[in-house]
C-alpha cells in the first residue's frame, strides 16, 4: 500500500477501453509537448497509459527542476484535487506517441467518495510524492552526486521491494535485480547533476563489483555493501 507508484492505477481506472470510443477519449501528445502549464486552471487528472512524462517547476532564473518522470499507469495532476484547479507545476511529454487518459476532477472526487479504498490510495500517492520531494531537496542540499545516486537507487530498492529488501534480511548479501525506465540523462536531471558524471559513476560501482547497470535493470551485486555506502 505504501509503494503506489508501482500500482498499475490505468489498468485499474481507466473506463474508456471499448473500442470505438477510445480515439475519442485519449490524448495523444508527442515529444516536448506541454500538456499543462503551471499556474494554468484546470480540472483534469491524467493516467499515463503510454510513453513518458516529466513534471518540473521553474527557478526564478528559468531554470528547469524536475520533480518527477513518470510512465505507464501512473498518475499526474493529482493537485488539482486539493482544492482551486490551479498547478504550480508543469507537466511535459518525454517521449513521441504519448498517450493519457484523462478523468475529471469530478469524476475523482466521485471515485473518492464511493470507495474508500481507492480515495485512501489517492492520498497516500500525494503523500508518498511529498516525502519524496522532500528527501529530494535535503539530498540536492547537504550530500554530493555519488551519495544522491547511491541513495536513488536505494529508493528504487526499496520502492520495488519494501524496507526488508534495503537491509536487516538474512540475504542482505546477496545480488538482486532492480527494473527501472529511466535513461542516464534521466536520472541525472532527477539528482542533480549532469550525465556524464552519472556514467562515471555508475562505470566507478561497477569497477569496483557493486552493480551492474543496463537501460531496463540495475543488478546489486551485494545489497549489505551497497547499502552501507549511504552511511559512510
């Protein structure tokens, strides 16, 4: 319940599958479309239900800081939810041939309010976002590129297989797969810092047989090592 990111929420939501009715109901945007703009009224939620979607904010000096990408089945615009419509964000299209589902706020809040379940799931996703916004800005903050990469994939650790797969488990040792979708750039632009270094990086845990990184999937070679880097 606490890793809703990972929830598939389009396969479970989306109510616009018949065919016939779907060329009508999805939007489809490509490459660096905007599909909000902050401070722009709306009253819509999107599912993702192909392709990619970067939600950022801009600095005073209109510099780009991502707050999150996004992909298949997960859920963006959720603050149009917490009250006047409004976003303070942006929402852009990553890839070509991106497809969404969107659903009204009012058909949110109907969905909250007839299901209990589902409107306890909405709100841990918006609390789940802030916690990780907010260990986001104290890592950009206080600690240097190779902690903030480290710490990222322990996120993905724990987010794919709960706090026992980060540490305390009797195979703390032992290697374990990671599935991911994000590129080096990415994951650059996610803490910090610039491509290459996080090439450098990942070529430095790799030399010394910590993980094995590809497009689709980190290897850990030893969770208990990797692990103990984030505190030294």
């Amino acid at each position: 319940m606490w890793y809703l990111d990972n929830i598939d929420l389009y396969d479970i939501l989306c109510p616009h599958k018949v065919k016939g009715y779907a060329d009508k109901h999805f939007l489809n945007h490509h490459k660096n479309d905007i599909i909000y703009s902050q401070s722009t009224p709306h009253k819509k939620v999107y599912l993702i239900s192909k392709g990619k979607v970067k939600v950022v904010n801009y600095s005073e000096e209109g510099n780009e800081i991502i707050k999150a990408i996004l992909t298949k089945g997960e859920l963006f615009g959720e603050k149009a939810l917490l009250g006047d419509g409004a976003q303070d964000e942006q929402a852009i299209a990553m890839t070509d041939n991106t497809q969404l589902c969107p659903l009204s706020v009012d058909k949110m809040y109907e969905l909250m309010r007839d299901n209990g379940r589902f409107s306890l799931e909405i709100s841990k996703i918006i609390g789940f976002r802030l916690r990780k916004m907010e260990r986001r800005l104290e890592r950009l903050l206080f600690k240097d590129a190779r902690t903030r990469l480290i710490e990222f994939i322990l996120d993905l650790l724990e987010e794919q297989h709960g706090k026992a797969g980060v540490s305390g488990s009797e195979s703390s040792s032992h290697e374990i797969e990671l599935q991911h979708f994000y590129t080096q750039s990415d994951i650059a632009n996610l803490i910090g810092t610039t491509r290459e270094t996080v090439t450098k990086l990942l070529n430095q845990f790799r030399q010394e047989g910590l993980l094995e990184y590809s497009r689709k999937n980190i290897l850990i070679k030893n969770k208990e090592a990797f692990y103990n880097l984030s505190s030294l």
